[in-house]
C-alpha cells in the first residue's frame, strides 16, 4: 500500500494498542463501480498508542484478534 506508515512501538505487547480501520475490505477506483467499496484479503490497522503514527494494510492471521476501532 503506498503511504503506509509503520508502527514504531518497541516490545512483544505492541499489538495490544492496535485495532482495525477497515477489515476486509477495500475502495479502488480501478473496481467497478468506481470507488466503491469491495471485498479484500487486507485490513487496515492503526496503532492507537500515544505518540505513535503507525497506520498499514496487513492479511495477516492476527487481523482476526484486534478489536475494531476508528480511525484517531
């Protein structure tokens, strides 16, 4: 994903700050209808730690444990 920004907490536990923006799911504006949104392997995850910008699309099997959130 361009633009991504990848978290910068330190430690096992860093995952405990983490929830999901956007699960499965995606817009492009190459899909048709155009922008609309779609169904995708990827989610959007954005730690929510103090100080920390981290905010990326993974598939990672982890997705399925974090909590849903909104985006800060």
């Amino acid at each position: 994903m361009s633009g991504h920004i990848a978290c910068t907490c330190k430690g096992k536990d860093r995952r405990k700050n983490w929830v999901v923006i956007h699960r499965n799911h995606n817009h492009s504006y190459f899909e048709s209808p155009k922008g609309c949104e779609h169904y995708s392997e990827y989610s959007l995850i954005q730690c929510q730690t103090p100080g920390c910008s981290g905010l990326f699309r993974t598939k990672s099997s982890y997705v399925n444990s974090l909590p849903d959130g909104e985006i800060r």
